[in-house]
C-alpha cells in the first residue's frame, strides 16, 4: 500500500471506524469512509465530526481538507476493505447479531476483485471471520478465498479487532498493540503491513482468526468479571453497613490485590457485550462469565431500589408527597468525559427514573446537547440550576463532577466522589 493509487475502504464510520479512517489518511494512505447513514456521509466530507473524541476533529478536519479522507454512502473499488460496523445481540438469550457484518461484507463483495484483502475489526462472536469469508465467497464465486485456495486465494482476509478506550481513541489506535489473525500466514502479513502504516505497538499475528476473535472476547470479559466483583461487593458492603470505598483502597494496599471501582453498572459497546458472545458459544463451560454478566447486569436495578427508598425517606422525613421532590441525575454516559450513551447503565437508570418518578427530574450531562429518547418528561440542565434538587444520584464521574463539592440535600454517589466533602 505504498502507491498513491491505492486506497483503502473503511466500511462503518462510527466511534472506531471513524477514527481509524482519520488515521490512516494521515499516515499518507488515500481512505474512502463508507457510512449508510447520509448525515455522517455529509458532516465527514464537511471535514466535520459526528461524535465526541479528543483529537478527532482536527485529524478529519485536515485529511479531508488535504483530499486524502472522502466518504460515501456506497463502497468502490479499493485494496484494502476494514469493516468496523456494529455486532449487538438479540434476544433474551443474546445471540449474536451479525446483520450488519453480513450486510457490509456483501455491499464490498460487488467490487472486489483479486489481489485485495479484507480485514474485519468488530467485535465478534468466534467463528465469524470464516462466516464472512463464506459470504463473499456466495457472492463472488469467480473469485478464490482462503477457505478454498489457502495461500493462492485471489481474496486475503483477516481478523483484527480494535483495543482502544473510548476518550484516548486518537492515541491508543497508535501506540497500542494489535492482534491479528489472518485467515493464512499470507493473510496475516498483509494486514501487518497495512497496520504497520501507524500502529507503533506490535503488530502480534495470531495462529488463526479464531484465537484472534477470542482474544478480544476474553480481554473483555476478563473487565467484566472484575467489575462485577466490585459491583457484588459494594452491595454487600451495603447490606452491612461498611463504606466500600474505604474497604477497597484499605484492601488495595495488598501488594497482590487490585479490586477497581464500582459503580451503577457497565455500559458501552464493548464490555456490556463482549463476554456474551463466548457464553453463546460455550452457553454450559461459562459459567462464570454468565454470573458476572448477571451481577453487573443487575447493578442499575439495585441502584434504582436505592432511589425509591431515598425518596420514600425523604417524603416521610419532610412531609411532602414525592411529587414535590426534584432529583437530580448526574451523568448518562456510559463512563467519564465522553459523550457514548450505548448500553449506558445511566442512561438506563435515568430513563427508569424519568418514567416512574412523579415529581422533577433533571439530567446533568455535559457531554451532550440534546436528551435522547425515552426521557420525555425530564430535563437536560446543568450543576447550578440542580443546586437545590432535594435528591442527587451521582452515576459517571465526570470531570465536572469531580471539581464540584458534594450537593446540598441527599446524596446517592455511585462513584464515589463525593464522600470525602459529604461528611
């Protein structure tokens, strides 16, 4: 990828393909960002962003100012194919949801021809590289693929999944590690050499796509089951009667113990889904993964049972029906200074909160400039007019929250930032 001719196709311009389309276009390569949703069509090739990340901006500003970083509703004819599109689950059993991945792989399929290779980030259930190996071989039957011709197939593809934190994207996309799991040693080296472009971490080849696929499910799922053991255990702390957070930096003195924070639950894209995707494949061998998944998934429910009782307190405690009692919400993402609001346990709680709550309810969330849906009835304000809610539920701890004493009234802090200038 080294003539000015080439250019690479990044298919889904969302919190990861974004970023990375800005940043192999500068890094010199000539990017086609490929987005079905025409708005982000059009704020791209304004040189504009759509979502929140620190350094993006300036990134596509000047790559796409500079002609190396276009986008289009439709893909074209390139060498490299990088489909970073979204992989939820369905159900109540949360299968894998691989439409988008089916539905990409078949829109590039149309304008592959040989020598190109195509290079899957989404997260993925186990066994989905080879599935989207198969599709394009049912729509290019005039074409080889490696699940037929090995290292002579017409079609090298890959496996690379994206390890970065949503808030430090621009920077961990460069100095982070990548593993890669091609589908051949071909394969492999191929896709090594196009993230060699900007990756200055190690690019780590896998022996197969599937170790590969598994190795961002396990790092996953591995946060997950820490966090659920945080989040167990400021709930027994709670039965108890002990400060968890003083109990977690007293036991975190332990030269072997490293407990982390709890909090309302887990959210985003990436760890509130992951570790489900190896329970679908292995549903009766995980057992522990399932259970963390379960606790964390239960933690906005505690939290929302904490809320009732501190209304219910504070109604008797004053006299007045709970509908004369504001409470104020203190973040929707689904962690610190961003602005993602995906499977946002916040978001989840707050909208719980907006719809059973009869008196007022204020958001505070600074990171956004518009209430999404599901909040009818609740406010979007900021920390001075939430002064004298009577109720505040502190869930993200935001850098905003951070810098501001704890609130006059009741105090619910899930993060616990605000113990110390609460007592």
């Amino acid at each position: 990828m080294t003539e000015n001719s080439e250019q690479i196709a990044v298919i889904g311009l969302g919190y990861i393909g974004l970023p990375t389309a800005a940043m192999l276009a500068s890094r010199g390569a000539r990017v086609l960002g490929v987005d079905v949703k025409e708005d982000v069509v059009a704020t791209v090739n304004r040189g504009e962003i759509h979502i929140v990340e620190p350094g993006l901006a300036e990134v596509v500003s000047q790559t796409v100012s500079s002609g190396a970083l276009r986008a289009s509703t439709a893909p074209e004819a390139s060498q490299a194919f990088l489909i970073a599109v979204p992989t939820p689950f369905k159900g109540p059993d949360h299968e894998p949801d691989l439409r988008f991945v089916e539905q990409a792989a078949r829109s590039i399929a149309k304008v592959l021809k040989t020598g190109d290779i195509v290079i899957l980030e989404s997260t993925s259930p186990v066994g989905a590289t080879e599935q989207m190996a198969g599709w394009l071989a049912e729509e290019r039957p005039d074409l080889s693929f490696p699940q037929d011709a090995d290292d002579d197939a017409d079609i090298n593809i890959a496996y690379c999944p994206e390890r970065v934190l949503p808030g430090k994207v621009m920077q961990e996309l460069i100095e982070n590690d990548r593993v890669i799991g091609g589908m051949t040693a071909r394969c492999s080296e191929r896709a090594a050499r196009l993230y060699g472009r900007f990756v200055t971490g190690t690019c780590i080849r896998a022996s197969s796509p599937r170790v590969a696929e598994m190795c961002k499910l396990t790092e996953n799922s591995f946060r997950d089951v820490n966090i659920a053991f945080a989040n167990e255990l400021s709930i027994i702390c709670d039965r108890l009667g002990i400060d968890v957070w003083e109990l977690i930096e007293l036991a975190n003195r332990h030269p072997r113990v490293n407990v982390l924070q709890p909090g309302p639950g887990v959210g985003g894209h990436c760890i509130a889904c992951d570790p489900w995707f190896i329970v679908s494949s292995a549903p009766e061998e995980a057992r522990l993964i399932r259970t963390a998944r379960n606790v964390n998934d239960d933690k906005p429910g505690w939290v929302m049972r904490k809320v009732e009782e501190a209304l219910r307190g504070l109604s008797e405690q004053t006299g007045q029906p709970q509908e004369n009692l504001t409470l104020a919400c203190y973040g929707l993402a689904f962690k610190p200074d961003i602005d993602d609001l995906r499977d946002s346990p916040s978001l989840a709680i707050a909208r719980q909160l907006a719809g059973s709550h009869t008196g007022t309810v204020k958001l505070i969330e600074p990171n956004i400039e518009e209430l999404p849906s599901g909040l009818e009835g609740a406010s979007l304000t900021d920390t001075e007019d939430a002064a004298e809610a009577d109720l505040h539920l502190l869930l993200v701890d935001h850098r905003e929250f951070k810098a501001m004493p704890c609130p006059r009234g009741h105090v619910l802090d899930m993060r616990g930032i605000w113990r110390q200038t609460c007592e």
